[in-house]
C-alpha cells in the first residue's frame, strides 16, 4: 500500500482503520450500543462512578453529532 507517495509499512497516528463488518451487540439499540463503548471506555480509565455516567451521558451529543436521532432505537440488522 502506498500513501502519499510513501509504503505503508505499519500503524500510525496519521491513520485509520475501518471494520467492514460492524461490531455492533445485536440485543442492543443504536444509542444503547454508543453508551456500553462509552462505559467501556469510562471503566478502562479507572474513572468513578459519577464519572462514569458523565461518559455515558455523551452519548446523546454523539448521537447527534451522527445524525443517527433518528434511528437511536433502531437495533443491527444481520
């Protein structure tokens, strides 16, 4: 793979990946899956409880930010 004139030889900061199949839990809806990556990320860092939910609770602006509002309760299809 070439980017910018240059192989890519491994990861960097100035790079991405992208899953082509999600990662998605099936049982949950679109905004209750944002909130278990939020509380995932929130347990990781050790953060409190209240804390916790604060992370969690970003997950209306992420739903927006997305423009998913409208499917927020939609869940994965197969």
């Amino acid at each position: 793979v070439i980017a910018n004139g240059r192989p890519v030889r491994g990861a960097a900061a100035d790079r991405a990946m992208v899953f082509q199949q999600y990662s998605l839990f099936p049982w949950l809806d679109v905004y209750e899956n944002i909130r278990f990556s939020r509380r995932l990320k929130a347990n990781r860092e050790q953060l409190t409880s209240s804390d916790v939910e604060a992370a969690c609770g970003r997950a209306d602006a992420l739903v927006n930010l997305m423009g998913l509002a409208a499917v927020q309760q939609a869940v994965p299809e197969n």
